[in-house]
C-alpha cells in the first residue's frame, strides 16, 4: 500500500486500544517496531472467547499485523539504552503505559525530545494524564460505565448494558491513529514533534455526540432508558429491532403510513409523524405483534416491496458470508508463522480502490530482535551477549 513508507514507528504499547492503533499506521505501510517484555505482551497470554490460534491469543492477533518484535527487558539499563536508539530513530513513538510509567523508565516525552526534537511523542490512557480520574485503572468496560454508554444502550426494561465489544478500545484506536496522522503532517510541513494525548473517556464521549448534544441542550430530566425495541433514547419509532418468528429485524427511519400499509397495520397506517414521538411504545407495539407472524426473510421481501430501511439482524456466521462484506475483502485470510491458517478483520478504508493487506502476521515474541538491532549497528555476537544477559529475547 505505501502510504505510510519510509515512516518510523516505535510502539510500546500493551492490549488493544495502543496496539490497534499502532496496526492502523502499521497497514498503511509504516515500520512499525513493536518492543515487548522479554516473556512477551500481557495480550499474548489473554484471549476474547478463550480463542488461540498457534498458539496465539485473538486478543494479540486482532491487533498486531504488520509489525515487527523486539523483545526488551526495558528495566536493564542496556535495554533501556537499546529503546533510547530505537527513540532516536523514529518519526512517531506511541505507548498507552499509566501516566507516568514512561518517565519513570527514563522513556517519557522530555527525554524522548531532546533525544529527537522532531519527535511525534503519542500517549493513550483511560482517564488522561491527569486529574482526579489518573490513577485508576482505565478498562473499556469501566469507560462504558462512567461515560454513559451503558446507560444509554438498552431499552427501560432492562438493566444498562455494556456494548458487546470493546467499543471504547476500538473507537480509541481509530481516534489515536488519527491523531498521530495529523502530527505527521504538520512534521512533514514544519519538521515539528508535537505530544499527542488521547483517552478512552475522551473517545467514549465521541461515540454519544448526537445522544449527548441532545440531551445536555433539552429537558434534563427526560430518560436515557429507550422504549422496549427503540434503539436509543432519542429516536423516534419504530426506529428499531423487533423480534420475527426465526430472528430479528431492523427497522430504520421511515413513514409510518407506508409501515403500517406494508405490516398490514391500519392502525398504524393512520399515524403521522408527531405520533412517532409522542406514541412510541403504543408504535414498537403494533410493529412487534406484526413481524412476530413470519420469517425474516418473508419480512425483508415485504419491507423491500414497499421501500422501507430494513436489515435483518445477522450473527458472526452470516457477516462472513454475507455479499457485501466479501465484495468489500472486509476479512482477509493468512497464515501465522506457525503455518496455521488465520482470518482476520481487514483494515477499514481503500486507497485508490485498494484495500491494504497482511504484509507481516502477528510476529512470535522477538521475532525481529536480531534484525532491528543490526540496523542499530549491533554485531551478531554483541546480539547473543544481550541474550545471554537477558537483556533481549530471540525467537527461539
């Protein structure tokens, strides 16, 4: 892809939201070094869905292609010193350590810039670099809690619910990856380095800005709990998922005299458009009792008919067959060093039509250590005397 060549990143960062994002540049054809702990990542040995493939955990897989590893015992002053080069080098050093963990191994943002002045210097954190928040642990569910997202998600029936994935985490990465971009361009145009921050609060609140401006400039009082089907608090029914004898249905924005003619509703097909506000549980509950009665399928041919937004509700299964999703090469398949076959979730955009690859599966632990310390000048036998020391780890 190559839109990123020639750029430097040196990554020290753990888990998904720093990984993610480092991935991000990684795919768009940056050298990303990514410098592990001597035993590997904490993220290697942890896996969503208790899932291993060759031995890897998904929670490492999902995020940490086209990289390259260095394992480093950063506590060792030679380790240390070995980061320090890898620093000097780099166009962009990225790491979502606690505030104040990069300091204190002699890593943090004043020393990184007297090092190299031109130095992008990105840090991503839970809360932020300070404040009263700054040493709590800093999690995606915890976010989701404090940041109203699990409030806002779920109907008044139900207790708030924590979205199904690491919402906050993924956001995040997308949120820190852009954020480095944009201080590349300025130290392209200026030669300027620039500290660049995100946190996960920060971009849990991105995520509500419609819900969040809409209710902080309206009646304060009103409930974040949606009816029974609505999708959220502040839409309007039947804008939805309602239940059909085989699955669930989607239903978006739409006139309710064309539902109810479509559902076969009169009742519903003499509503306007004052009463999708004003009715809506008495709405979502004519829509209910009408997509109970047939399948699906039966139910998207009908929608279809009469012009109305309509998706069925898919599992992970029907994603992967699904047309578009495979027209699009959203999930790409290769194969980890172990030669064991991999499907992974493609980067998000194309570039002149060209959607960017797997050009490096996630790496085994130090599987470039060698490598990146010759380009450091390092001889082949001061690389087995580091490993000797334990300073550094080789893939075995």
């Amino acid at each position: 892809m190559g839109m990123l060549d020639g750029v430097k990143v040196v990554s020290f960062n753990h888990f998904m939201l720093g990984p993610l994002a480092a991935q991000n540049l990684g795919d768009l054809g940056a050298d990303v070094i990514m410098i592990e702990p001597i035993g590997g990542a904490y993220q290697r040995n942890w896996g969503g869905g208790n899932t291993y493939v060759g031995g890897e955990s998904v929670a490492f897989l999902v995020a940490n292609r086209n990289k390259r590893s260095i394992a480093l015992d950063l506590k060792s002053d030679r380790g240390r010193e070995i980061a320090l080069a890898l620093v000097q080098g780099a166009d962009v050093v990225m790491e979502n350590f606690r505030p104040g963990i990069m300091d204190r191994l002699g890593l943090g943002w004043e020393t990184a810039r007297r090092l190299n002045p031109r130095l992008i210097f990105a840090s991503a954190s839970g809360w932020g670099s300070s404040g009263p928040y700054v040493a709590r642990p800093g999690q995606d569910l915890l976010i989701q809690a404090r940041s109203g997202l699990a409030m806002i998600t779920g109907s008044g029936s139900m207790p708030p619910i924590a979205v199904g994935v690491s919402i906050a985490d993924h956001h995040g990465a997308v949120v820190f990856s852009g954020a480095i971009l944009a201080a590349l361009v300025r130290q392209g145009r200026t030669g300027e380095g620039a500290w660049v921050e995100v946190d996960l609060m920060s971009a849990a609140l991105d995520l509500q800005q419609e819900a969040m401006v809409a209710f902080l400039n309206g009646a304060r009082d009103r409930d974040l709990r949606s009816p029974e089907h609505v999708a959220g608090w502040h839409y309007q029914a039947p804008y939805g998922l309602y239940r059909t004898s085989d699955g669930h249905l989607a239903i978006s924005i739409c006139a309710l005299g064309e539902l109810g003619t479509a559902l076969d509703q009169p009742e519903l097909a003499a509503m306007d458009e004052d009463d999708s506000w004003s009715r809506r549980e008495e709405i979502t509950a004519l829509v209910q009792q009408a997509t109970e009665g047939d399948s699906t399928d039966a139910w998207c041919e009908r929608l279809e008919a009469h012009g109305i937004w309509h998706a069925p509700v898919q599992d992970y299964n029907d994603v992967a067959a699904d047309p578009q999703v495979r027209h699009n090469g959203n999930l790409i398949e290769g194969r980890l060093a172990s030669g064991e076959a991999v499907t992974l979730v493609a980067h998000a955009a194309t570039y002149d039509g060209e959607r960017p690859g797997l050009r490096l599966a996630p790496q085994p632990i130090g599987a470039q250590t060698a490598e990146i310390l010759g380009e450091l000048g390092y001889s082949a036998e001061a690389v087995t005397e580091l490993e000797s020391a334990g300073v550094i780890a080789l893939r075995e």
